[in-house]
C-alpha cells in the first residue's frame, strides 16, 4: 500500500543550522499493515508524516500510495487517501461546530463541494450510527458542540472523522500522548477496533514502549531520520519493554 524510496529531507539547507531529517529512508508497508514507530525527538517520526500528507516535500526520493505517485502531489490532493490524527485533541475538528456538522465535513473530505447547505436526513442517520460504533453515548448528542467535550471524546470523535470515508493510509501521530492514562487506554483499545473493523492500513507514532509492543504487527525504531531497528510477528510480540528500551538507547549512542 506504502512505498517510500530512498526519502531524503533537509531543513535549512546551506545553513549553520542545516538538519537532515530523513536520510535516504526506504519503508513499505503492506495493505493492511498496523505498524508502530518509535523514535527520539528529532528522529525523523514527524517528519516522516509530513512527507507522506504532502505539508514537506523531500528533495529526493519518491512515495507511492496504493500505486499511485504522490511524492508531489498538494496536500488537498491526498485528503481523501491519507487521514490522520494528531496529538492534541483540539486539532482536527471545528470547536464551534456539531459533532454532526464536524463528521458531515470528514465524510465530504477530498470529495467535489456543491452550494447545498446542511447536513442531509440520510446523512444525519448514517452519521448517528457511526458515532453509536464508539460506545460513548455521543450518538444521542449530536447537536453539540465539539468544543464542550471532554479530550478523550473529542479524541474518539477525531479518530472517526479520519477513518470515516476508509483512506488508503491512516497516521496517528502520538494520538493518545495528551490523554490521561484511563482515557489513553480506551482511545488505544478503540482505535485498534476501527483499525480492524475498517480493515486501515496504519502508522502509529508513539513513546510508550508498551503500547508499541501490544499494538499493530510490525514495529520500527527510528534514529536520524533512517530506520535502525525492525521487528514483526512473533519477533515483536515477543520483545520486553526493558530490551526495546536497550535497544533505544544503542541506537542514540551510536547516533551521537
């Protein structure tokens, strides 16, 4: 589904402060695929999405989504095929809309526009049934804002929006990093549901050690913008939170 070759990105070219960001970086994931991707500040892991939304264009290299050649192609052009959530919960929707108004927008993503106002009945019943999917109730609050929710049900809500219209690739950047650790679990356990349930191919960014073992069927670890370490199968089940983090902390030396 995912095919990065020989990616190459560098910040402040010709400058004292020039950083190499992605080093002649090569991913493929395959349709279906959950990877994690673990990684220190400023290994790349942003960056990395950056790329792949189109909000970075690399100087070298090339990314093919489901065939298709979008290393340059504008970000609006890859709304529909890529959907992706952030660490901060108050990013991705519209604070002062409706949950329906704000899922309304997420099913019309990368899709033509026409002068027609307001969300349709057979819209609004499809919308209330996709919501009822997250177990939290919201289903019977659909008139309110999204601002007055809580994180985690904004959260909930945001992961939906990106998976509504099914995309391509789906890239979760720390999603649950601001949550509380309860709400955290619930966001992670639902998001491997609608991961399977929609049948996404996914890239999950995160710090916790754990939660890179437990979730998804592939792990990577990044470091000064490549890939230093791969696990998957049953070689990442079977990994201990105490040697991914010898691990870690190996590939920080040898990059220092």
């Amino acid at each position: 589904m995912l095919h990065i070759e020989g990616l190459t990105v560098t910040f402040a070219r010709g400058t004292v402060n020039e950083h190499r960001a992605l080093d002649d970086l090569t991913l493929h994931v395959a349709k279906g695929e959950f990877v994690t991707v673990l990684g220190s500040n400023g290994a790349g892991k942003s960056t990395l999405f950056h790329a792949i939304c189109g909000t970075c264009l690399p100087e070298r290299g090339s990314i093919l989504l489901d065939g298709q050649d979008i290393t340059l192609l504008p970000e609006h052009r890859r709304a529909r095929s890529v959907g992706r959530l952030f660490q901060d919960p108050m990013k991705g929707t519209a604070p002062d809309m409706t949950i329906e108004e704000n899922l309304a927008l997420a099913a019309r993503r990368g899709k033509r526009r026409t002068l027609a106002w307001g969300v349709r009945r057979d819209e609004k019943l499809v919308l209330r049934d996709e919501v009822a999917r997250l177990g939290l109730g919201l289903e019977d609050r659909m008139g309110s804002k999204i601002g007055v929710l809580s994180g985690g049900q904004r959260q909930a809500l945001t992961l939906l929006m990106a998976a509504l219209e099914r995309p391509r690739l789906l890239l979760l950047d720390e999603h649950t990093a601001a949550l509380d650790p309860k709400t955290a679990t619930a966001v992670l356990t639902l998001t491997e549901t609608i991961v399977e349930d929609y049948g996404l191919t996914t890239l999950m960014v995160t710090h916790s050690l754990p939660d890179a073992i437990k979730v998804g069927n592939r792990l990577i670890m990044m470091e000064e913008g490549e890939i230093v370490f791969e696990a998957q199968g049953e070689g990442k089940s079977g990994l201990s939170a105490g040697e991914l983090l010898r691990l870690f902390h190996q590939a920080e030396s040898l990059s220092a």
